[in-house]
C-alpha cells in the first residue's frame, strides 16, 4: 500500500512479531522465551495475543513438538525479512573512504583555501579517488548560509556567530603576526607595540567584522592605531605592503605563503592573547554523516600538520 494508515498500527505491537518470530524458530514457548530473555508466562501471554490478532491457532501440540499452522508458515515467510530489513536500520555499515564515488561542495576562505587545500586534495586522491570536491570560497555569514541551504557540506573559517543547527570542531588557534616591508618602513625585526602603532595600518575584516580581532584587543587596553586602507580582500594585503609604507596585522594562515618573501618581514605582535580561532562547521542535519566526519578529520589533520611542522 502506497499510503500507511497509521491509527491500524494501535492493534499492533511490533514486539509481538518478534515473539512469532522466536516461536517459529524455536517451536517450542520455553525455549522462544529463554531466546528473548523473558520468563515463560510472558511468553505463552504473546502467543495468547497472537493467536488474537490473526485469528489462527498459530502453534498446536502434537505429542512432544509444536507444529505451525499453514496460515503460521505463511506469516513466517513475511514477517522474518521485515524483521531482518528493520535490524538494519540500527546498524551502520563500515565507512570506507575508497568505495566513495560522490561530489561534495565545502566553503572556506582564501587563505585557507590557500594553504589548506593542498594537503586535503593530497589525502582525498590517496584515499578516496572516486570522491570529487569543489571549493567556495566565502565570507563566514555566507558560508553559514550555505551550510542552512544545503548547498555546501562542510565549512571552514572563523565564525563569530554561530547557531544552535551548527555543529563546530576546532581546527586552529593561529596567532597574529604584522607584516611589513622594512625597505619603506623604517622598523626593526622586534617591533614594540608603541612602535608598530606609530605607523600607519592597512586592515581587511576577517570574517565580515567592521572592527577587527587586533582593533578590539587594543581597545581594551585604551589604545587604537590608525588605518588609512582598507582592503576588501585578506590575501592581497601581502602585495599592498610589499610596495607601501603600511604594516598589517594578519592572522597566521594569511602570512604564511609569505614567509620567503624576498621585501615582506614578518614579526610577532607583542600583544597578549592575540588569535584566531578556526573551526570546521557542519549543519546538524548531517551530524550523523560518516562522509562529514571523514572529511572535517582530514582539514583538521592537514592544518594541524602545517602548523605543527613550522
């Protein structure tokens, strides 16, 4: 039937299939019973009410033995692969990386996409060469978006704001570093904070903030610096400051690509406490997905990897 009428299931209890199942088996009410761990009255009280809700004897004593009726073999027939049909839908099958041939579209940054993807791409086509991957990158409200519409897997980034329908697992803490080019601006390799204030600052909202991460820990502090640029992207903050008398604070995945640059130095920020804290993101609808699982543990194993190797 194509359509379930499901008041017809208050007559049913589904135990009870179980119970004909068990008798059918074992033909016998004490030892259906030790079967299911249940005592020998409540066993002859299931098939009282089987007998009820088929209207047929069911089982009837001949000499020694119990012997099905034919309406009993009958029902045997159909309800022992409806039984083993529904004790699949608790087990889960083996995850195997191998056998997967689907798509999947996740969303992350550009500096993270810069510096991630590699290494993911290197372990999927190690590991799951049938799985194909498309990349988009986005702002973390928009990726967010993407998560709540369906249209990406997995995000990964900083997110300042987060729903309950977000399902989050650390990726990095990465600290800030500036950068600039001591050709046109005249610092040494161990800047104070007082002397990295006294220069002017090119800034980009990392995560869709107006008012960023290094902006809002010196204003705790009673201090500010002064920005004349800002940039709308992160990854092209390095090429600004490589030609300008800027400095810029950026997070570690942005300076990074960097480091062997020939005119950029890069300094710590004497500044306490200063991070960002990355996360891949799910959608609560796939918590339960092993393919989620699969892929945010190779991001998070090819971050760490490149983090912990510098």
């Amino acid at each position: 039937m194509d359509n379930i009428q499901h008041a017809d299931f208050r007559r049913l209890d589904l135990n009870l299939l179980v119970a004909f199942d068990a008798l059918m088996q074992e033909r016998s009410v004490s030892r259906a019973a030790e079967r299911l761990y249940i005592g020998q009255p409540a066993m002859s009280h299931a098939l009282a009410r089987l007998r009820e809700l088929f209207g047929d004897e069911l089982l009837f004593r001949n000499g020694a033995v119990m012997e099905p009726t034919s309406r009993a073999l009958e029902l045997a027939a159909r309800i022992r692969p409806l039984l083993m049909q529904a004790g699949t839908l608790t087990q889960q099958s083996a995850f195997d990386p191998s056998t997967l041939n689907s798509h999947v579209r996740i969303s992350m940054s550009d500096p993270l996409e810069a510096i991630l993807l590699p290494g993911l791409i290197a372990r999927l086509r190690e590991q799951a060469r049938g799985l194909t991957l498309s990349v988009q990158p986005s702002s973390a409200p928009m990726q967010l978006e993407l998560l709540d519409r369906g249209e990406i897997l997995l995000a990964a980034g900083h997110f300042p704001e987060l729903r309950d329908v977000h399902q989050a697992v650390p990726l990095l803490d990465v600290p800030y570093y500036g950068m600039f080019n001591p050709a046109l601006v005249p610092l040494g390799e161990a800047p104070t904070l007082e002397q990295i204030l006294s220069v002017p600052h090119i800034h980009t909202a990392y995560g869709g903030d107006s008012l960023g991460i290094f902006d809002r820990a010196l204003k705790r502090q009673g201090l500010q610096r002064r920005i004349v640029v800002r940039s709308a992207s992160l990854l092209s903050i390095p090429f600004v400051v490589s030609q300008s008398a800027l400095f810029a604070v950026l997070p570690a995945i942005a300076t990074r690509p960097f480091l062997h640059h020939s005119e950029l130095r890069i300094v710590p920020i004497p500044l306490d406490g200063l991070s960002l804290a990355l996360h891949v993101v799910s959608h609560r609808r796939n918590q339960a997905d092993p393919l989620v699982a699969y892929l945010a543990g190779l991001i998070i194993d090819s971050g760490r990897e490149l983090f912990t190797s510098s």
